[in-house]
C-alpha cells in the first residue's frame, strides 16, 4: 500500500499509537528495573541490619563469657553458653517465628544442620579469596539448590533474598577455633587451627520475596496506569491540537486547491487560529489566487483580442483569396490569350517559312542561278530553317508549360534513329566543313521511346555539336549498352571548343547561352538543350554531359534498363 493513499489524519493516529505501544513498553520494563532495583537495595539494607544485630549479639557474648563462666568468688566454672550456641540459638528463635532465615555456617561446621548449600559455598569461597569482601547476596529463584533448606519444605523453590556475611576471626575466636589444630577445646570438639587472617564462618540471611514481588507488582500496575493515563491524555491533546491548527486548514486548502483545478479561481482562506507556518502557506495561496485570477482576467482580455484580430485576418485572407481568385482568372485568361496567340502567329510564320526554304531548295536545285545567286538562296534556305526550328522550340516550350506535351511510348530502333539524325546532321556539317561519324554497336537492343521527341533530342544535339566544332572537327553520333548496368548509352561528341565546369549544369536551363552579349559569335534561342532535358525526362531518360574548355563535350542520354525491350528470335 502506497503511502500517498493514506490520510494525513489516518498517519497520525497510526504513528501516535505506534510511540504510545513503545512509550509504555519500554516505561514498563524501566520501572520493573527500577523497582527490583530499589526491592534488592532494600533487602540488602534489612540484611545488613539484622547481621548487625547479630554481631551484636555474638559480640555480647563473647564480652561477658568472663561473666558467665566465673562465680562470685572469682572460680572459673565453665557453663557451656559460649558466643557461638547463644548466636545459632537466638537465630533460630528468631527464624521460628516468621519466614525469614537467620544462621551461622562454615566449611568446616561443628553441627550437620550447619554445612553450608550451594549458595553459602559461593560466599564462602569468595570471603576466602577476597580478604577485603565481607558480603555477597542477590535474588535467587526456581533453583532448590540455592533455596535454603529451611524453606524448601514450605516454599519449594519460591524466590528469596540471600544474604550472607563474613565473620572474620578475633582473639576470642582463638581459644575455641586456634591452634593447634586437632586439640580438644572446652566445649570438647577438636580445634580447626584457624588463625587471626581466617574466615570463622558467615552469617546466612534468608527473605521470602512473595510480598516483596507482591508490592512490586502493585506499584508496577500502579505506575504503568498512571503513565497510560498520562500518555492518553498528552496524545488527545496533540492530536487534538493538530487537528485544529494542521489538519482542518489542509483540508480547506484541500478543497480550495479543487476549486481552482475547476476553473473558480478567486478564492480566499481565513488563516484565523492556525499555526504561523500554516498561517503563511494560506497567505501565499491566497496571493496565487488573486495573481491566478488576475493573469486568468487579462488572459481572456488577451485571447478576445487575438481573437478579433483573427476575425479581421481571416476577413484581409478571404478578400485577398478573392483578389487572387480573379488576379488568377485574369492571368489564365491572358495565358490563353498569349497560347492562342503564339499558336497562331507560329502557324502563320512556319507556312511562310516552309514555302520559303521550299523555294530556295527548288531554286539551289534548278542549275539555273549564277554563284551570287546560289549564295544567297543558300542563305535565306539558312536562315529560314534557322528560324522555323526556333518557333518549333517555342512552340514546344509552350506546350511542356502547358502540360501539354505529349508522350508516345512504343518501340523504337536506334540504328534507324541514328541513322535518320545522320541525314538531317550530316548536310548541316557538310556547310560548316565538320567531319561527322556514326556508330551503333551489334548488341543494342530495341527500347521503348517516344520516337519524334528521341529524333529531336539527337538534332539538338547533333546541330549543337556541329555549330560549336570549328572546321576541320569531328562530331560522333554513337549507341552502345552499358555492361555494369545494362543501360543503353547514346553520346553526341565533339572536339569544340569546350564549356566551363561552373556552366555545364546551367546550360540546360531555359535561354541561357555561355556568350550572352551582343558581340557573341554563335547564335541560337538557349532553347535547344532545356528541351533536350524536357524530351529525355518526359520519356524516362537522363540526359549528362562530359566536357573541358577546348577539348570539347560529350552529351549522353542515358536510357535505362527498364525501358530496354528484350525479344526472343521469334519475336
């Protein structure tokens, strides 16, 4: 169980009852301590008093035995009532007539009744060892060998207190216990060779403790009721306390906190009877409400503003969209115009055009005209195809804008293709006095091609090549398959004059030309090669170039594998 689940309220009674369990558990076994403590220094006192008084007695006797055994005429009569039998005798007088034991013992007793137990053994032996100890005692219980044999007939093994004290040996004990050692003294027993250094015997103190522990009991309960009652009443009064000035503010926070989650923002706590650090938390919420509420106030202020200023953007959008919407009819209107216009002027100038270069062919072919003549049929022929392949371009141009322009994919031939091109090239470098050469090699395979944008393509090329090959130059017209690739390679090259790195991706686009100034020596629309590029992407094709200023350039259309048509003989 997570600790989050429990209240704050179930915690605290859980934690005070747990130190109230432990308080009393631990107040129990101090006062126990305590008290048996206090029981065994006050036995231990009584103990001492009644050693006293048997000293006492013993000393008595040994002080008046001059007395006793003298008559009146001064006549020594010895009557047997020596310090040893008067003290044995009053303690059993005094043991008669209650439950505590008083005797005399040693190792070595003049009596059976007198031989020391387990318990007078120990005391013994450390009187004998310890020179300076005149005393041993402590509670002994459920142990007969150490209950002393007066009470065991009655108690069977009940706790006691024992006690025993040393009786050191004095001059008087001499006469009786001294040496030598085996002499039979006045009482008619053997002395025990003791010396003034010996231990004569000790006095042995037996107190039942069934009132004591009885006592002990009573003032334990008594102890640990007072204490419960003390310790209830202090943890009414602390949770009680805690209640009053932690529990019920955290509960009002608590739900003040949830009408915040719901959106009340403005709310207020009265911090009246609460403790200061409580006191102070509900003053700061109290602030966050106010700021919450405040920031909550121009945040709406705020969002209707943006919101208006919204309303009027989309308003400026929907009046710009129509502006545009007619801006844009306007232009397709115009751009229909210009079509129409392009179709018809192009439409008028290449029938006028094809009669032209018609006419100058029949008047180059008729024999009759003299060199002047032929020279300048020749150039309006030049001229003429120059311009009709100009509007062509344009008209292209239009149409790929347009999306108009149309793609026919079927089988092609590139041998014929090659071979077609060579014928429309080959009169164009007889003029300009250029070598040109064709290869097709065995293994190229039939593709699948638009066959009149693939014949353009290789006269742009061609013508391209021509134009800028100076006399005496060589421009090849070349089909091979790719081995890596299985690609079909078709390369127009030239050893011209060449075209700058930084220009060889440029010169595809639309009217760029190398040389743009009016001074150039090469002519042309800057039409050619972004059509070159439009045919061969329309198709499926790329188009390359490879080229060095003065070494010349090689253009390749590189038709790829998917487009190549592979027929079985039959086929």
């Amino acid at each position: 169980m997570r600790i989050r689940n429990i209240s704050l309220r179930v915690v605290s009674l859980l934690v005070l009852t747990f130190v109230f369990v432990v308080a009393t558990a631990v107040f129990t076994l101090f006062d126990i301590r305590m008290q048996t403590q206090n029981m065994e220094d006050s036995l231990a006192e009584e103990a001492r008093t009644f050693a006293r008084e048997m000293d006492a007695v013993w000393e008595f006797m040994d002080n008046s035995q001059h007395t006793i055994n003298n008559t009146t005429t001064g006549v020594y009569e010895f009557k047997g009532l020596h310090c040893a039998i008067v003290g044995k005798s009053v303690g059993a007088i005094f043991s008669a007539g209650n439950n505590y034991s008083i005797r005399y013992t040693n190792f070595e007793p003049r009596r059976a009744q007198d031989k020391p137990d387990a318990f007078e053994t120990e005391a013994l032996a450390l009187f004998n060892e310890q020179k300076d100890t005149q005393e041993f005692f402590r509670i002994v219980s459920d142990d007969p060998a150490e209950v002393d044999r007066a009470q065991t007939s009655a108690d069977n093994g009940a706790a006691q207190f024992r006690y025993v004290q040393a009786l050191r040996v004095n001059e008087s004990c001499l006469e009786c216990h001294g040496e030598p050692a085996g002499e039979i003294d006045v009482t008619g027993f053997p002395k025990e060779g003791w010396t003034l250094d010996s231990v004569g015997g000790a006095i042995s103190i037996v107190i039942p403790l069934e009132q004591q522990y009885q006592a002990l009991r009573e003032n334990v309960v008594r102890d640990v009721g007072f204490f419960l009652l003390l310790a209830t009443f202090i943890g009414i009064v602390v949770f009680g306390l805690m209640t009053v000035f932690v529990l019920r503010p955290l509960e009002a926070m608590k739900r003040a906190f949830g009408e915040v989650g719901e959106g009340r923002l403005r709310q207020s706590m009265d911090d009246a009877g609460t403790a200061r650090e409580v006191a102070s938390l509900i003053d700061r919420f109290n602030v966050m409400s106010r700021e919450l509420s405040v920031t909550y106030e121009e945040l709406e202020e705020q969002v209707e503003a943006r919101t208006q200023d919204l309303r009027r953007a989309n308003e400026e959008l929907a009046a710009q969209r129509d502006n545009l919407e007619a801006l844009s009819e306007k232009l397709a209107k115009e751009s229909q115009v210009k079509s129409d216009l392009l179709s018809m002027v192009n439409h008028e100038l290449r029938t006028p055009l094809t009669s032209i270069i018609t006419l100058a062919q029949i008047a180059l072919e008729s024999g009759g005209a003299d060199e002047e003549e032929r020279r300048s049929w020749e150039e309006v022929r030049k001229s003429s195809s120059v311009l009709l392949g100009m509007i062509n371009d344009m008209l292209d141009i239009a149409r790929s804008d347009a999306g108009a322009m149309a793609v026919s994919m079927e089988l092609m031939d590139l041998g014929d293709i090659v071979a077609s091109a060579q014928s429309t090239i080959g009169s164009l470098a007889v003029g300009a006095r250029v070598t040109l050469a064709t290869t097709v090699a065995p293994d190229v395979p039939l593709v699948s091609g638009d066959y009149e944008k693939m014949m353009r393509i290789l006269e742009n090329l061609g013508s391209n090549a021509v134009k800028f090959t100076p006399a005496g130059g060589t421009v090849s017209l070349s089909a091979m398959r790719e081995e890596e690739t299985g690609d079909v390679l078709v390369t127009v090259s030239d050893n011209g004059i060449g075209i700058a790195k930084e220009n060889q991706e440029r010169i595809f686009d639309r009217f760029f030309q190398v040389d743009s100034s009016t001074t150039r020596i090469y002519g042309g629309s800057g039409l050619g090669l972004a059509l070159v590029r439009e045919y061969a992407a329309a198709q499926g094709y790329t188009v390359g170039v490879e080229s060095e200023l003065g070494c010349g350039s090689a253009f390749t259309v590189r038709i790829p594998v998917k487009a190549v048509v592979e027929l079985d003989e039959d086929e």
